[in-house]
C-alpha cells in the first residue's frame, strides 16, 4: 500500500453517499454500481473528508476525539482513505 501524503485534502466525490442498508452502514455510488460496506470507523472518517481538511488534519481530529485510541488513529484513517481512493470516491487535492 501506498502511503498517502499528510499534506494532501481528502474530497469526497460528488456521485458518493453514505446509506444505512439492513442496519449496514454504506458508501453508495450513484451512477456507478460500486458499495463498500463500511465500519463506524471508516463512516467518521469518510463524514470528516469535506475538502478542507489534510490527511494529518483528519488524524489530529480523530486523536482529540478518541484520544484512548491515537495509537491505531493514523491507520485506520490511512487504510479508509486508500480504500476511498480505490473504489474513487474520493479525490486528494494536493495544496
């Protein structure tokens, strides 16, 4: 896997939604066929990828939250975001 650049924002494509499938959370692409079932973990991060914020931004946010957890923060947001990145739901905008 890739790392992805801290620097860079996370944008959501515009054809993405999150839905609630059988009690499943979901990131849907309209027009496109593709879902990818998500953890609560992946949803936070996907809900926090508004086009403002860096990758390190992301995780500086996640770790004030769930400061408990700051150890496997930086990961989980790498491993959601390659897996956005992969199915193109979103973009990085390089600033």
């Amino acid at each position: 896997m890739k790392p992805i650049d801290v620097s860079t924002i996370p944008e959501k494509a515009p054809s993405f939604h999150l839905e609630e499938i059988d009690e499943k959370i979901v990131l849907q692409g309209t027009g496109n066929g593709r879902s990818i079932i998500l953890n609560e973990s992946a949803a936070l991060i996907w809900q926090l990828c508004d086009g403002t914020v860096t990758v390190r931004g992301l995780i500086e946010k996640l770790e004030a939250y769930f400061p408990e957890a700051t150890e496997q923060i930086g990961g989980d947001v790498h491993r959601a975001l390659h897996v956005f990145g992969e199915n193109k739901a979103i973009k990085f905008i390089t600033v």
